[in-house]
RNA sequence: GGGCGGUUAGCUCAGUUGGGAGAGCAUCUCGUUUACACCGAGAGGGUCGGGGGUUCGAGCCCCUCACCGCCCA
C-alpha cells in the first residue's frame, strides 16, 4: 500500500541518484536520433542558486526531459563561470574580514591561489543545488569558463587564448589609449555594460572663465522673437558644469558655431578660474556643434580625459587630454609641480604641437593643494576656492526667499538630476579615464550576428526581443576586454623592453615572434564575458573538432533572461559566427532559438536583491515542498513577456497538485489498475474509456503544442487540468462504478484504460515535475526503464467526438443537479429521486447507459423518465430535457421560483443579446456563416431552454 | 529625450489569426461519500486604466491621455 501523500525529502535525493547512476543524463548514443543540445548559462562558480537560476534551470529542463522522452540525443551541457570581478570581490572581503594582508601585499600568485581556493571551497555548490533542482544535466561533462587549474594545455585556456590571437592578427582586437569607465573601487576599466547610469540629485555650478588679458566683449541675450532681452560688457564667459573638479583639466571652451552671444570671442584665449594665480591656465574657446545653446549659459568647458562627449570633442579638435586621478580617482600626486606642468599646457594652449599620448599623461595639471585630495573633497574645494575669489557666477534671490529686505547675492547653484554613472558591482561612482586598453572590434564583428538574426537563422522567442538586441548590436561601441584584475584569463600579450607587442597562444610562440628578446607579459585579464562568449562551442570541445562539436553545434536553444542579452547572448552570437564556420566556410550560428524569459520578482513586484532582503531561497522552497512543487510554479507562470512573481502561496498549490496526483495513483493501484501487455487503446468500448482517450489525446497535443512555441505556462497548465479537472474529477468518478462494479469485462477494460491514462499524465507532467512522476512510475507497474527515459505518449486515432458529446451532456447534467441541490439547501445526504420529462429516446439512452453514474454523483436514489414534472419539484434545463426533483417537505416554493426567475433573466439576457446580432443585417451580411451558424444554434438552445424554465416556473405558480 | 512592456475578479496572473472574459489563491455556503481535508460539491465577484476611432462586432487592431516598470541616451 502506498503512503498517503508522497515525501519529497526522502525521496529526491535517492531518484536524482537511480538517474544519474544510469547514465539518463548522457546523450544517447544513436545516429539516427535528433541531436538537441543547451548549453547552460553558466552560473558564477562561487554563487549559490538563486530563484532567476531557479526558473532559467526549470525551463530547460523541462525542455531537456521532454526530448529525451521524445528519443533525441539530448546533451544539457553544464559549466560554471568564474565571474571575475564577483569572485575577486569575494576573496578580497574575506582576506580583509580575516585581517590577512591584502591581494596587493599577497601578490598575484599567492591570491590566486587563494581564489582557485574558495572555488574548491564553494565552487561545487551551486551544481548540488542544480540537482536538487532536478536538472538532467550531463555532469561527466562538467565545464569552467577558466579551465582546470595548473592543467597544462587545457583546452577551455586554449579556447580563449586562440580567439584573442585570431582576432588580434585578423586585426579585430587592438590595444590603444581610449577614454573608458574606470571603477575606481577594484581598480579596473569596465565595460559599458557594467555601468548603471542612476538619476540622483546633483548641482550645476556657474563658473566665470575670465577673458585672457582683461578682454571684454558686449554680450547680448534675445528672446525667441529676437527682442534684446540683457546686453552687458563682459569680461569673462560663463561656464556651467556638474563637475568643478575636472576643470582643472580643461582643454578648451567649446560654443556652438550658430551662437551669437559668444561669436566676439570665439579663438580667444580664456583662464581656468582655479589653481594659482600665477599660473593660470589659459585655454582657446573654440567652435564645436556638441554644445547645446539652450542648455546651461551655452558655453561647454571640454575635459576631454574625464568626460564622454568631451573626449569626442576633444579629439575632434585636437584638444589635449589632461588626467586628473589615479586608479582611485585621488587627484594625482604625481609627475611634475603644478608650475612646471601648467607652463607645458599652456604651450599647447597657445598653438604647440601636441606631443605624444603619453608625454600628455605624464602632465599633472592638479595644483599641490589639491594632490591627493578624493575627488569629491577636490569638488568641495575648489569650489568653495573660486567663490572666495569671486569668480562664481553671482544670483540675487528673489527677496521673499530671504530674511532680509535687501537680500544679498549668492552664488548660482541649480540644484538639478542628473545621470550619474555607477559601478554594477562596486556601486561606486565611475570615472570616466583615459587608460591603455585592449578592445574588440564588435561593429565588425557585430554585422554577421545582426544578419543572422535578420535573416532568421537565429529565432528570438518572444519575438520583440530582436528589437532590443538590433537596437544594441546596431550602435555597439568598442568592446572594452581589458580588465585590470587578477582573476581571469590573462591576455596573451607580451611586450619587450621598447614597447614591442607581441600576441601569441604561448609564451614561448610570443619569444619566438619577438626573436627572443625579454619580453613581459601583459598583467591584465580578459572581461569574463570574453570566455563565456565561446560557452556553445568551448564547452564542446573547440578549438579541438570533437564528436560533439560537430554532433551538437549549433545549440538547439538558448534559455536566458533579458538582463543579458548584451552581456551574453549577443557576444555568443558575434563570436560564434565568426568562428565556427562549416565546411564552405559559411558562419554557424551559435543556437537556432533564443528563450528569453522573464525576471522573478517578489510578492510586491520588487527585484530580489541580497541589499533589500526580499531574496526567496529557492532551495529553502525546496525544503518545505519539494522540488517539483518549485519547478511548476515556475513553469506555470513562464509566460511570455511578463515578470513573475513569486508567492508561497502558489508553490503550496502545485505541492498539493502533487498530492492529488499521488492520490489518483494510490486509487488505481487500490482498484488493481494496470496495462496489460498489448493493450491497444483504440479497441476499448466503454463510453467512458473512449472518452478518457480522447481527452488524453487532446491534451498530450495541447502540451505539445506548448512547449513547441516556448509556452511553458500553456503546456503546464494543459497537463494540470487534465490531470485534476478531468482525470480526477471526473474519469475516475466516472470509473468507480465499473471497477466496483460486477461487469468483469467492464472492469478490466477500465483498469486497463485508467492505468495507461494515468502513465500519460504521470509522462506529460514528467517534464514539469520529475520526481513525484519517477516516484510514481516505480510504484504503479512493472517498468523496464526510468520514466526520465520512457517514451513520450505518442497518441493517434483515439479523438472520438461521440463519447465527447455523452460525456459532456452528463458532466452537465450532474453539475446542475448539484447545483439545484445546493441552492435549495437539500441536505448532501440526501438521495433523491428524479424524473426526466421530455427526454428523447437519444437522451434517454444515454440516461439509461449513464443511470449509475447520474445516480451515483448527482446523490441520487432513482432516476426515472417521465411525461411530467411531479409536483413540489425543483427543476433544472438541460438541452431539451427537464430534470425535476421532486421535493415534497423539502422544498421551499419561493427559494425555488427566485432561482429560476434569476435562471430565466440571464437566459434572458443572452436572448435578448443574440436576437439584436442577428437582427443586425450587416452582421449577417459580413460575419463568417460559420460564426452566424453558431449564433443562431445558440440563440435557438436558448430560446427552448427558456421555454422550459418558463414551463417549471408556471408549475410553480400553480403548485 | 528615445525605445520596449504593463494596466483584466480582493490578490497573482492567463486570454495566440477580433465573434460577449478564464485559472490559482482568497471569500461565503455545504460536506468526512474509504484515492486525496495538501480533499470534494456549490456560490458570489470584472462597464478588461480613461477617452476617441476602425469594424456588423474590440480585452484583442489604430489614435490619444493617465499611471507603473524596464532598457538606452
């Protein structure tokens, strides 16, 4: 006898185990089957299961199981990544909170050790939680975007090296000066992608950049009709900036070629108000179309090294780009005094020639009382330093805004949002800097993967996803690659003693290339988005041409959430293409399908985060209802385009759908339910069993149907309801009788029919709930294989619309004698009897097939046919028959007319409603026959069902 | 500022070529009928964000407004 409700504790860990042990997760080894491969997005090597990994996993392996079943060799290709700045940020907390020296008094080696340390330590967890999960990944191939430690020639090292080799000597990875996000918390340059841009509150201050040698100017301001508005002789131009302590870097002041107010002094010279007098800048006010004349005073001072739209500025007018900080972002402290220093710019300022990019860096032009300073104390100070000096622009409040009645000027201080840049991980602010970095070509590389979606090779599901990545992959930036980290890749660069580059696979290969001169290698590391962009074709064994390579390349699908398209999924595209070629030397797209799925949100919508506490433990769900509970949760609220949303609540329901579907399969094995050998489902004879097969049918397509087009929410809910709304509630209702029954034919028939629908459900839910569907599987048969192995139900030939119509007539019949029961308060114990007035002989046929089962779960003792309503009966419609229970004693004559009368207004209703479409000619006109035909079968049911409630409620105003 | 998505029952959400709205949970009533109380039977509950348009017909298509969310600048 089974236990009573199934006990996923006990039994997970022991079913994950008989699979792995049996070799179901490793393709099958069959020419002739479909190949079908995902690569998993590989989680961070040191992170735990989180819920977003909860739904990416379920969805997979929901995918994954119902190929397997359907007899692809099917590879689920596991891995981790080793996320760089995320692990390196994690060692360097421990060491601090352990009070060891620090990874830069450690050493590379040493730390690195320490890093490969905590992977072993905690590397391996996550992959235990995918298993608990359920995932059928192929663990023996089991990969990690770094390879194995100390392994020589290890091939996902060698996959990483040659990509950065190819794409340097195809000249698509070059090395240069460029302005990059510079996070000044690890040190290191970040991509564009790594940056959030976060509206805070900031201020625009108003400088005024006095004209060199006490130069003036008439400037004139006018209104949108070109009335003179404010005409003043000024000394000076005013600057508007959000950022006073990068003036000390200024280039140049840039206004718009159209803009008259500025159009006396454009090529003149004018003075950084900051830094000592003697040795003020003076810089050119030059023409550029960058500046916007409605924004600010017009006038734009140009930073080239620390701002974005300066540098283009900048570089377009040959400015110079002075750095102002270090790594940290402190204002330098290095190179020359200030004097010397400003003296080198102001040469340039005046016309010299610009010398190298490097003999501009090495300019420090922050004055000695500000070198060291953080940023934003040198923000502070300098401001609080040309105010002193009178040179902020000066406001007169408006005078109720002040105590006194002659109110004092002060300065002017828009108080404004602004965009402020800020590190994904670091959370601190990023520096715009100017640093020699290795970047990717990705507009070049980005063509073949724009293409390929285009042309349609590669699907996104849902589809206005491709709007997203078009829109990026059309106005992508230079792939900055370069990280100044130690955990990563290290890039395959080697430079000798005069700056010589030499890019090789190997240290020994870059020595040979340089004719063996003393080379060193190039410090940095590769983005770790570089080596998971190889993920589909490293994991598979390139650069070697592996069996599975050739076998599983292309992926069948990627399944990933939106957050990282760019990050992922469009860099597996570039690179995939441009390596994987096949044999005429046409690009392979790295996956035909692209999943995108939603984010897990909380109960109130929020985006888990570690920092708000809101995080749900997938694991701790696991622990209170068991994985399959989880996984369909996730599946059945993975519909298209929308978040989900996470509640307790949902995941206790799909526990208890478990239960019932436990308990269905304790019912059969308690009624001796079993598929005997041969059984052919289309032979049987019962209406009953006919039907059952029909409805499995339909939803075995149903499901299908579903996970074809990615609508897992669709395939699963079709699975649930069939398995509790009509197997349960009804099939096996329905059953009792005849396996109770004396009709032994009949009853084996049932048991017959009843098992092998049960082992469809317990295989379409399989996908969706592995365990308690394996748990099952064992317990309710005599079974050859695992069910994770067991063929799909591939049904045919068992539609059969008859037994359809019988049983829907009787699931309503039933329903409405329930429901009159119900609303006239007829105790539940009760049997009634019933008489049918005005059945046809087809009616009172399937009355008399059916007498049981109406008597049965209507509650009723008798069922008879009859010529009329017997008095003091409640009475209910259905089709052409009146089913009237006679209540005499029991009734309550106006409870009884108020139902009907309410029953009639909403016939009524529908009448009233249908009879004014089909009066309408231009609805009879223009709608399809087939939608006028069933208009009219509807409003004619209801105009005869009508008439019959009218005849019930007349029977009641004579009773 | 540009783009995308959302607004449907108290809550969370389905609703796939436009033919008068569904589920789960919650609520109320009844029920222990030996598969299941992690259950069963029944009920109530929505002018599908507002306005306009196209159409014989709009939750669905178009326009517009409002609010919410995300991405990009």
């Amino acid at each position: 006898m089974m236990d009573k409700t199934f006990n996923p504790a006990e039994a997970e860990a022991r079913i994950y185990a008989d699979w792995e042990e049996s070799g179901a997760f490793k393709p099958k080894d069959d020419p002739n089957a479909d190949p079908f491969c995902i690569v998993i997005p590989p989680p961070n090597v040191t992170g735990r299961l989180h819920i977003g990994h909860a739904l990416n996993n379920t969805l997979q392996d929901v995918l994954i199981r119902y190929k397997r079943m359907l007899g692809d060799s099917v590879l689920w290709q596991p891995g981790t990544d080793h996320a760089g700045i995320a692990t390196q940020m994690v060692v360097e907390r421990q060491l601090a909170e352990r009070q060891e020296p620090s990874r830069r008094d450690m050493g590379r080696e040493k730390f690195l050790e320490r890093v490969w340390d905590w992977k072993a330590e905690s590397g391996g967890q996550i992959m235990t939680q995918l298993r608990r999960l359920g995932a059928s990944c192929d663990w023996s191939r089991e990969r990690f975007t770094m390879g194995e430690k100390d392994a020589e020639n290890d091939q996902m090292q060698a996959a990483v090296m040659k990509v950065f080799v190819e794409l340097y000597n195809q000249g698509l990875m070059y090395r240069g000066k460029r302005l990059v996000n510079w996070d000044p918390k690890f040190e290191t340059a970040i991509s564009d992608l790594e940056v959030e841009n976060i509206e805070v509150d900031g201020h625009m201050w108003h400088f005024k950049y006095p004209l060199a040698g006490g130069k003036t100017y008439t400037y004139v301001e006018k209104d949108a009709d070109g009335n003179v508005v404010l005409e003043e002789e000024r000394d000076y131009i005013s600057i508007a900036t959000t950022r006073p302590e990068t003036m000390l870097g200024d280039g140049a002041v840039a206004v718009h070629p159209d803009d008259e107010r500025y159009a006396p002094i454009v090529g003149e010279l004018c003075e950084i108000p900051v830094g000592p007098k003697e040795h003020r800048r003076l810089i050119p006010i030059i023409t550029d179309e960058y500046p916007d004349p409605e924004f600010g005073s017009g006038a734009v001072k140009i930073t080239g090294a620390h701002d974005f739209n300066d540098y283009e500025v900048a570089k377009r007018n040959n400015i110079p780009l002075y750095r102002l900080m270090d790594t940290r972002a402190a204002m330098r402290a290095d190179g020359a005094p200030y004097a010397q220093c400003a003296e080198q710019a102001m040469a340039l300022a005046k016309g010299a020639d610009l010398p190298s990019e490097a003999e501009v860096d090495a300019i420090n032009l922050v004055p000695e009382n500000y070198r060291g300073l953080d940023r934003f104390e040198a923000r502070e100070k300098i401001i609080a330093d040309i105010t002193a000096e009178g040179l902020a622009v000066m406001v007169t409040p408006e005078a109720k805004d002040v105590d006194e009645d002659a109110p004092q000027p002060v300065p002017y201080v828009e108080n404004k949002k602004i965009q402020q840049p800020f590190g994904d991980r670091s959370h601190v602010v990023i520096e715009p800097m100017l640093t020699d970095q290795w970047f990717a070509n990705a507009g070049e590389l980005a063509k073949e993967a724009i293409a390929a979606v285009e042309d349609g090779r590669t699907t996104f599901h849902p589809k206005n996803w491709e709007k997203t990545y078009f829109e990026w992959m059309r106005n992508i930036q230079p792939w900055c690659v370069s990280r100044q980290l130690w955990w990563g890749h290290q890039i395959p660069a080697w430079y000798d003693e005069d700056g010589g580059v030499y890019v090789a696979e190997s240290e020994e290969a870059a020595i040979a290339q340089a004719g063996g001169k003393k080379l060193t290698r190039d410090p940095d590391v590769l983005d770790t988005w570089f080596s998971s962009a190889l993920w589909p074709f490293s994991t598979l064994g390139w650069p070697e041409n592996t069996q599975e390579l050739e076998r599983f390349y292309p992926n069948a699908v990627l399944i990933t959430a939106f957050d990282i398209i760019f990050f992922w999924v469009a860099r597996m595209m570039m690179q995939g293409l441009h390596f994987m070629k096949d044999e005429n030397g046409k690009p392979q797209i790295p996956f035909k399908d692209v999943y995108i799925h939603a984010l897990v949100r909380d109960e109130k919508g929020q985006k888990m985060s570690k920092s708000k506490g809101n995080v749900i433990d997938p694991l701790e769900l696991i622990d209170e209802f068991g994985a399959d509970a989880v996984r369909f949760s996730l599946a059945s609220q993975a519909g298209q385009g929308r978040d989900i949303r996470m509640s307790k609540q949902r995941v206790e329901g799909y526990r208890n759908f478990g239960t019932k579907l436990w308990n269905a399969a304790r019912f059969c094995e308690m009624n001796e339910c079993a598929v005997p050998a041969g059984f052919d489902p289309k032979t049987v004879s019962q209406t009953v069993n006919k039907w059952i097969l029909s409805e499995a049918q339909a939803t075995v397509a149903a499901v299908e149907k579903g996970l074809a087009e990615y609508r897992f929410n669709e395939a699963a809910a079709a699975a649930y309801r069939f398995t509790w709304n009509i197997f349960c509630d009804w099939h096996l209702e329905f059953a009792k009788p005849l396996l109770q029954g004396d009709d032994e034919a009949a009853k084996a028939e049932c048991r017959a029919t009843t098992a092998y629908v049960l082992d469809i459900a317990l295989k379409i839910l399989h996908p969706f709930m592995p365990f308690v569907t394996e748990a099952l599987w064992e317990q309710t048969g005599q079974r050859d294989t695992h069910l994770i192995v067991a063929d799909w139900p591939r049904l045919e030939g068992l539609d059969d619309a008859a037994a359809q119509s019988e049983m829907d007539w009787l699931i309503s019949v039933i329903t409405d004698i329930r429901r009159v029961r119900a609303e006239m308060n007829v105790p539940a114990g009760a049997q009634l009897n019933a008489v049918a007035v005005g059945a046809s002989g087809e009616i009172a046929g399937c009355i008399e097939r059916n007498r049981p089962l109406i008597q049965r779960m209507a509650r009723l003792a008798e069922i008879t046919l009859g010529d009329s309503v017997p008095p003091a009966s409640a009475q209910t419609v259905i089709g052409e028959t009146t089913f009237a229970l006679p209540l005499e004693g029991v009734i309550d004559f106006g409870a009884e007319r108020e139902r009907i009368a309410k029953e009639l207004k909403k016939l009524d209703g529908e009448i009233t409603r249908l009879e004014k479409k089909l009066g309408n000619e231009k609805f009879v006109a223009n709608a399809p026959e087939a939608v006028v035909a069933e208009q009219r079968e509807k409003l004619g049911d209801y105009t005869a069902q009508k008439a019959k409630m009218a005849e019930a409620l007349s029977r009641l105003e004579q009773a």
